[in-house]
C-alpha cells in the first residue's frame, strides 16, 4: 500500500511542476486535463502525508522512549505514541478506502429515469413525489435539474418522467437510488380508508460521452415523428420528435420534449450513449459476480430498495436496514442518512470480499 500512495504522491508532484511549466501554462486544453487529474489525487496525497507525519512522530517518540532517561521526556514521549497508535488504524483505513478502484462514472452528470409501476394513478402520483424528492435533493447539493421529457397521468402524476441533473459528484451518490421503490398509503380516491401498495421504478444513468461507449453511430437508424402533447401549432406540424434505435442491441430512445429537431437529437443521442454504457456494464458485472446478488447498487430493477409508509411515518431501505419514522423530511429531501449508508456498506463490501455492514430488512 505504502509503495502505491508513494507513486500517486510522486505522480501528484509531477503535475504540480508540469502546471508551473512555462511551455505548458499556454496550452489551455492540457492545464485542464493536468488540473482535473491533480484534483483527483489530491485528497488522497493529503491523507498519506498526514501518515507519513504521523508515522514520523511514532517513531521519534519510541527512540526517545529507548534512548531517553529524563522521566518528563519519556512521559511525553509514551503520551505521543499513545494519541498516535489510537488514530494511525483509522487513517489506515481511510487510505484504503482511498485506493480503492473508482467508478469512472462518479463524476458524471445523472440521466434519471422515474416510471410508475403497479398501482394506476396512485402509482403515477407518487412517481410525481419522487421526482419533487430529488429536485429537493439536488437543490440542496446546489446540482441544476432540467426535465427532458415527461408523459403525465392527467391527475398531477407521471407515467413517466425523464430529467438530467448537473453538479459534481451527481451520480456517485444517486447511482444508488435505481430500483423499486414501493409506496403504502391510503388514495385520496379510497372510500373506505384502505392502504394501497404501489411500485415506482427509478433509473440511473450516467452521462456519458462518446468517447466512453465503444459503438458507432452506423449501427443506429433514426426515425422523426411528430411531438404530442403540449408545444403549440409549430410543434404539432413540424417532425421535432426523435427516435434512436440502436440495432445490434434493439435499444430504442425517444425524445420529443425540445423545440427543435436537432435539440430531441442531442438529448436522444446523450440518453442512448448512457444506456449501451449501463448496459455493457451490467454484463462485465454479471460476467465477475455470476450468481451474487444484493451489492450495494447492483441489485435487480424488479428488487424493491426503498418502502415508504405513510400510515406509519416510515421510510426503510431495505438494502441496509436504515429506517427513518420522518417521511415528510424524506420526501423533501432528507435522502444523506440513506445513501452515506449504502456507501459505507459499498466500500465494506469492497474491503471485505462481500461482508455486509448492515443486515437488510424486509418490513410489511
């Protein structure tokens, strides 16, 4: 491990000297690239120094402890070995947590994708609730939502709702919302006061750039049609609408939400290139894991992660078995206690050759 974070610190050294380089300050395009690839390292080079300093510390202490006759000296010299020894294994752990393999995906922006499920209208109206939870969320980590297409129930929910989200740091965090999420309440069009069970399903797709799929754009045809819905008489004539298939996979995208032709285009393309990216990464995962199931954001769509019941103030991820007895918070927003969860669990998982931190709960 040691010898691994001394080559990052060497190659973090390098950038810093290559980004002072006169011959390079001019080069707009490779500062970028130094400056982002140093961002990267940089919290990592930060913990090892701090190690290594530590490490340093120990060890002066222990020499004076054997080399030293002075009682005063030697106290302090055991004081130092034991407030170092007490937080070194935590430091230990957090650069290993540090090495660990990083999802490339972790600094994209988020394709998300909400359906409702079983459950009719109910089911679409809590789509709807889903869709203002992470707005709520995003806002508060100053994250831009814009919606790229939507299809709406006619009772203030959606059938469906597609919708990007902007900001740094976007789909390590929300890559772990995809799945069902299962609702348990009483309808406003229930008569007698009976709890209804409905299912959403969330998508999570991050935003990849050409570069990252490797396909070629012979292999999809597109089709335009005219858009539904709202958008005024311009819309309605004009063949704005978009569909993508990609033929080898028979993946199909349809946008038709933007203005203009060229603009569905843009957003089917984006979409489809974070679908066949998704879809090439769920094989290697099942090609590596075969049978496993349950890690952390990995599991199967039709699985429910989340229940949220009303009757009760409950909301439980089932993954982990974190439940809050405040639905209201979570519904706007108060998603933090779940996700630093599944992420703890993540990187335990990844440490631990599969150990759970959490036993998973299945509550009615």
């Amino acid at each position: 491990m040691l010898d691994k974070l001394a080559q990052i610190e060497a190659r973090y050294n390098e950038l810093e000297r290559l980004m002072a380089d006169p011959d390079v300050m001019g080069d707009y395009t490779k500062i970028a690239e130094y400056s982002k690839e140093r961002t990267g390292l940089e919290e990592i080079v930060q913990a090892y120094r701090e190690y290594r300093q530590q490490s340093q510390q120990l060890d002066e202490a222990r020499q004076i402890l054997a080399t030293e006759s002075d009682a005063d000296l030697r106290a302090l010299a055991q004081e130092d070995i034991v407030a170092v020894e007490e937080s070194m294994p935590e430091l230990e752990q957090q650069l290993k947590l540090l090495l660990l393999p990083k999802d490339l995906r972790d600094d994209k922006n988020v394709i998300m994708e909400i359906r409702a499920g079983a459950g009719g209208d109910e089911a679409g109206l809590f789509a709807a609730d889903l869709f203002r939870m992470y707005s709520y969320y995003a806002q508060a980590r100053g994250w831009k939502i814009e919606v790229i297409d939507q299809n709406e129930t006619g009772v203030g929910g959606f059938k469906e709702i597609r919708f990007e989200v902007r900001g740094r740091g976007a789909f390590s965090r929300l890559k772990y919302e995809g799945g069902v999420h299962r609702v348990q309440r009483v309808p406003e069009t229930e008569s007698q006061g009976r709890v209804h069970t409905s299912t959403v399903t969330v998508a999570v797709l991050a935003e990849m750039d050409p570069v990252d799929v490797n396909f070629s754009w012979n292999d999809v045809r597109m089709d335009t049609f005219r858009a539904g819905g709202a958008g005024g008489q311009n819309v309605q004539k004009n063949e704005t609408a978009v569909r993508l298939t990609h033929v080898p996979s028979g993946l199909v995208v349809a946008v038709q939400d933007e203005r203009s032709q060229g603009q569905n285009k843009e957003r089917a393309m984006q979409i489809m290139i974070a679908r066949l990216y998704e879809i090439e990464v769920e094989k290697q995962r099942a090609a590596l894991e075969g049978e496993r199931r349950g890690q952390v954001g990995t599991g199967e769509r039709s699985e429910k992660i989340r229940t949220y019941n009303f009757p009760q103030n409950r909301v439980t991820d089932h993954r982990v078995g974190v439940t809050s007895y405040n639905l209201p918070t979570v519904l706007t927003g108060d998603l933090d206690q779940f996700i630093d969860a599944l992420i703890t669990q993540d990187q335990a998982e990844k440490l631990g050759g599969g150990v759970r931190v959490a036993a998973a709960v299945d509550e009615d």
